[in-house]
C-alpha cells in the first residue's frame, strides 16, 4: 500500500475549537461574581497560603535551591497558572513529586541549570497544550501513575532523615542505593536534638488534624518546632539545631545575611545565576542540549501531576477544566517564574484539596494564596529565618506518606489484574532505583505491550460457509460470511484477519460483517485492505455490512471502494441479495484458487 495512503489513513483528527487562555477565571465571572464569593475565594486563599508558605520552603531545600526560591515559584508561578489557567479551583507551585528530579539537576547544573531547565519544561508545555496534547494525558495508565508515585515517595522520604536525624552526610549520592549507604554509614553522627525537634514537628503534624481541621497543622507544627528550638537554644548552651537561617545566606548591599531575604522577586536571567562551581552558569547550545532530557522529564511530570489535580479537583467540586488551556497555563508559568528566581511548579494536589475544603470557587482564590506568601516575605523574612531544618523535612515526612498512598497501593495489589500488578511494581521499583524518567518510559511502554494483548484476547472472527445459519438465515452456496468482533487495532488486527485465510476455492462472494467493530486504525484498515485486494485478485465479490460511524468515515478516506471494488451494504439481506446476484453471472468453475496469508500482509500486520 502506498505511504501517500497510509498518511491518509492516519491523519490526525481536526481541531473544532479554540484554545481559550484564563477559561477558568472568565467563566467564573460570567456566571456572576458576588460578594459573598470573594469572601469564600479570600479566606480559602488565606489558608492555602499558610500551608503553602513552609512547604514552598521545605519543597525548595530538598530540590537543591535556598528557600526563597521556592517562594517565589508559589508567588510568581501560582499566580500566573490561576490567572491563565482552565480549572477553576487549582493551586500550582512547587510540589513534591519534583523533588526526586529537581534535585540531582541542581547538584550537576545548579540552581543556574535548575531554572533553565525549568524555562525549557515550560515552552514544552505550552506546544504540548497547543497541539491538544491535554486529553491524551488521561491516557497514562493508573498502575503507572500510582507506582511512580509511590516511588517518589520513598525517594522523598529518604532525602529527608539527613536533616531530621541531623546527620553528617558530605554529599548526597545521586541515586537511592547510594544514598542508603552513605545514610546508613552516617547513622553515628546522629544529633538528639535534631531528632526531638523532628519528632516533635511530627508528632503535631499527625496529631492536630485529629483534634481540629479549622487551623492548618503545619502552621502549628512549624511554630510550635520553631519555638521549643528557639526556647531550648536560651535555656541550653549545648542545644543546637540547624535553621533556615544558619545554613542559607544571602547578600545585601554587599553584606551577607543569614535566612531569607525581604524583598519581592526581583527579574534576573537564569543563565546568569551560579552554576555548581559559583560562577554565572551561561547560555550555549551545548548546554540547552544537556538540560533537553531533565527539561522534558519535568514537563511530563509536570503535565501529569497538574491534570491529575485538575481531574480530582473536578470530582470534589463538582467543577469541570478545559486540559489544553492548563497545559498551556502551565506551560506560560514556568516560563516565565525562572526570569524571577522560581522553578518548576505545577498543580499541588493537597493545596488544591485544601482550597476546595475551606470553600474557594474561582481562581481569584490561588491568586489570594500567592499574594498571602508575598505579603509574608515582606512582613516575616526575619521570623522564618528561624525554622529549624528538622522541622521542615519532618512536613515533608508526612507528604511523602500521604502522596504515596500505600494503603490504597497494597489495596490495589489485592485486586487488580497480575498484568496491572507487574506495571506498578516495575514503576515503582525503576523510580526508586534509577529514576522517573525510566519509570514512565518503562511503565508506559509495558502497559501498552499488555494493552495490546488485551485487545487481541477480546477481538476475533469467524468463518461461516455455505449451508452455515447466521442471524437465521442460511448462507448461500458459494458464499462465505466473515464476521469481525471487536476493535481493529494495532494490537489485534492480525489475529482478527488470520481466519481470512481459511476461505476456501468454492467461495465467489465473501461477506465481511463488520457490525461488531466499533473502531478501526490505521493498521487494522491496512490488513483489511490487503484482504480485500486479494479477494479483487481472484474475481470474488467482497462485501462490508454494517460499518458504524468510525470505520465507515475511515473507509471514505481511505477511498475502501475505489480502491478494492468492495461494496458497502446496510444490512445482511441487501449482502446476500448482491451476492447471489454476483454469483448468477459467474460459473462456479471459475473460482480462483484459495486465499492465503502473504508475507507483504504479515509485513503490513507486524
């Protein structure tokens, strides 16, 4: 078959509507914005912010990057995504889930080489929106998802006892197997107070959402952490604990200051920020090439995790987002946060869930979220300057337990599929050895081999001959009736054709009941004509009966009639009425020779 006709075939569906940049926002003011939703959007944004405001530090340590920076993604990036997005109740800023790729990045490039990459991840996002690429992403299988979640977790968990054992660890090995061997070596050097801070923080982390959900337990935790360090540090000589501000500096009219700096996010070019040796990183082809892969790792990441959001946002609000528009919303945040010292950002589900559960109906409430942690930077840079690290990698303790989702992980495991099984427990296991990278690709691809299987178990055909009944009526002599059950893809075309080679020398019409295909792509329409052709051959009449929708629109582009000289019919009696007209003007001596499979079909099915 020409390659000028298999494009044809496979040409991709037409675009019908426009992308409608800030959909969310302008749907939700058209509807009527009242006073009292402001209020409701003000007050959820409020809360978001203060659960927002350390994890924003806490996701920004364990990436690589001083606090503030992670600051100024929620403020920057949580802004823009609200204000052009298409979910109406969605929080972006820095998440968890990139940690496990953000952090090796800044430990080979710097933060430097973390905020282009995240400048490339965001141009990728938004060609990935603009060419519709946002309903695709549903298509990542769940096992997928769940297992390279899982496994992020773990990594998450494990990057976090350094601080919160306080141990003494040089640097920190690039892959899991390594960094258990270097915390384990460091296991000696552990510091009692790092330790009750830590177990303090967590202990209130677990607890007080027990006693009362009205006040957002980090805020408790954090303070009440920060407070008994501060307090043990004037009571006790030898009490120390590690800060925000003891380990992170920044400079200021030429004096260096401990913590983090009050000001707002001021412009800067990424490739003008230190690398990993302190030096302006630079701007080369080379390097836009290395940061290419880490870019589209990130992108990915971040496509999936902020429409995954969207999706469980929608099913507590009862809402509805446009995917394309978010990934392109996306896309224009982490373009532009780099140009003001963020990096990468994407839809947070909890912060999401925490909008939604303390009332906010629009985007003005992450956008009230973002202007509360500018407000913070401003007001309270000194006072968060004295967070103790243990308390920070003790928050992030209980996100990487509540996003790895175990319980419903070992649920799962009870029930599902073993095939399903297999592509969790790869997914999981690749993310924690290697990375997400390899994890995705190789969930991704096993779950499409299984897919394909399971497409060909639930496809098949079968071959009626003359004197046969078939929908209570008797097949003519001379006649065969092949009927095609079940989608003609990729996966099981060449099993749903093999019995085409059965059809036998007596055979002048074949009738191919097509009624039970409900999809057709472009190899199954392929292995069908390459049947059909060979039926043309021989002089036999070929029949198609009872295309749907998708095949027959197929068949029109792929010209099925001009082509092959098959006829198209309704229904069974307007086939066999054709056939056993056909068959009145040509001899049953003149049958050709049987049909049998060729290597060109074989070619065409593999």
């Amino acid at each position: 078959m020409p390659l000028r006709r298999v494009a044809k075939v496979a040409s991709s569906l037409p675009i019908t509507t426009p992308l409608r940049l800030g959909s969310a926002l302008r749907e939700g003011l058209r509807k009527g914005y009242t006073r009292a939703d402001l209020r409701s959007d003000v007050l959820a944004g409020l809360v978001v912010g203060v659960v927002a405001l350390p994890l924003s530090m806490a996701l920004a340590v364990a990436s690589g990057a001083p606090p503030q920076h992670g600051l100024y993604t929620a403020i920057i990036a949580g802004a823009i995504i609200a204000l052009l997005g298409g979910s109406p109740v969605q929080v972006s800023g820095p998440t968890a889930a990139f940690v496990v790729l953000l952090t090796p990045i800044s430990g080979r490039y710097g933060l430097g080489g973390l905020m282009l990459a995240t400048t490339l991840a965001g141009a990728l996002l938004v060609v990935m929106g603009i060419a519709r690429f946002g309903r695709l992403m549903q298509f990542v299988p769940y096992p997928v998802v769940s297992g390279f979640t899982a496994g992020i977790a773990v990594v998450i968990a494990l990057l976090q006892l350094k601080d919160f054992l306080g141990l003494s660890v040089a640097k920190m090995p690039e892959h899991t197997p390594e960094r258990v061997v270097a915390l384990a070596k460091a296991l000696p050097t552990l510091r009692w107070q790092e330790l009750l801070i830590g177990s303090l923080t967590l202990a209130v982390l677990i607890v007080w959402p027990r006693v009362t959900q009205k006040v957002p337990a980090p805020l408790v935790a954090l303070a009440l952490g920060g407070l008994v360090a501060y307090g043990l540090t004037r009571v006790l000589p030898t009490f120390h604990v590690d800060t925000i501000a003891g380990r992170f500096s920044y400079v200021s009219d030429g004096v260096t200051h401990g913590g983090i700096p009050r000001s707002l996010p001021l412009p800067m070019l990424p490739w003008e920020v230190p690398g990993p040796d302190g030096k302006g990183l630079g701007l080369s082809f080379a390097l836009i090439r290395e940061l290419s892969g880490p870019a589209f790792a990130i992108a990915m990441l971040g496509a999936i995790e902020s429409l995954l959001s969207a999706v469980v946002a929608d099913g507590m609000a009862g809402t509805h987002h446009d995917p394309d528009v978010e990934l392109i919303a996306q896309g224009v945040g982490n373009l532009i946060v780099p140009f003001f010292g963020g990096f990468a950002a994407t839809g947070a589900i909890a912060r999401t869930a925490t909008n939604i559960r303390y009332g906010g109906r629009s985007p003005v409430a992450a956008l009230t979220h973002s202007l509360f942690v500018l407000a913070a930077v401003l007001a309270l840079a000194p006072l968060l300057g004295h967070l103790p690290m243990a308390s920070l990698a003790a928050l992030l303790l209980v996100i990487a337990w509540n996003m790895s989702e175990f319980r419903h992980v070992i649920h799962m495991a009870r029930i599902a599929p073993r095939s399903d099984l297999a592509v969790l427990s790869s997914c999981f296991v690749l993310t924690v050895v290697f990375d997400m990278v390899v994890s995705v690709t190789v969930g991704v691809m096993l779950a499409a081999v299984l897919f394909m299987r399971r497409m060909a178990e639930v496809s098949n055909a079968k071959l009626i001959g003359a004197g046969g009944q078939y929908a209570g009526v008797e097949v003519p002599k001379g006649v065969t009736l092949y009927r095609i059950d079940g989608p003609l893809f990729f996966g099981a075309a060449q099993k749903a054709m093999h019995t085409f080679s059965e059809i036998g020398r007596e055979s002048k019409a074949v009738i191919f009941d097509v009624s039970h295909v409900p999809a057709m792509d472009a190899t199954g329409i392929v292995n069908l004509e390459s049947a059909l052709l060979r039926l043309k051959a021989r002089s036999a009449l070929a029949l198609l009966v009872g295309a749907q929708a998708q095949p027959r629109a197929l068949f029109k582009r792929a010209e099925l009639e001009q082509v092959t000289g098959v006829v198209l019919c309704e229904d069974l009696s307007e086939a066999f009425e054709r056939a056993e007209g056909f068959m009145e003007t040509r001899p049953l001596s003149q049958a050709a020779p049987p049909v049998t499979a060729t290597r060109d079909s074989d070619a065409v099915s593999g």
